[in-house]
C-alpha cells in the first residue's frame, strides 16, 4: 500500500491531494490542530477529497484544551467514497 502524508492547513488545497493520488497512494494521512468554529468544514474537505481523488484517509485532529485554543478532536478513517468507516470523539 502506497501511503501519503498532507500536514495540516495544506489539506486545504484539493492540488496537493490530486498529486498525492497521481503518485499512486492508497492512503493520505492527515494530522491536524483544527479548533472550533472549523469543525464541520474540516470534515467535510476530508471527506470530498477522499472521494474526488479515489483515497482511505486518516485524518488525526487534536483534542482538548491546550490554554489558548480549543481543539474539536473527531479524528477519522474515510473510506474511498467518503463515507465515514470509524470516528473518534472529543
């Protein structure tokens, strides 16, 4: 299995996933810090990317409270077609 990594904020940019699947891998990998309000948008651009470029994603978001920010956790594998196969809480 051919596995990539995109770290963070560069998951925003649909190019970088498209290489990614070009250069063959199977998997992305994507470990983030995303923080509350961006919850609903960062599941959802995992999810599309999963699906328009064919790939399982990991994604592993921080959780908790680090003094300043507050991070919304909900770490994921994504299948292929950007369904949801297993997801972690806060």
């Amino acid at each position: 299995m051919k596995v990539s990594m995109i770290i963070c904020d560069d998951g925003n940019y649909p190019e970088i996933w498209r290489d990614c699947a070009m250069k063959g891998a199977e998997l992305i990998i994507r470990p983030q810090g995303y923080m509350y309000p961006a919850k609903d948008q960062q599941v959802q651009v995992s999810k599309t990317m999963a699906w328009c470029n064919q790939v399982y994603v990991a994604v592993a978001n921080a959780a908790g409270f680090d003094g300043v920010y507050t991070y919304f956790g909900h770490s994921a594998i994504i299948g292929s077609d950007g369904r949801t196969l297993g997801e972690c809480g806060t």
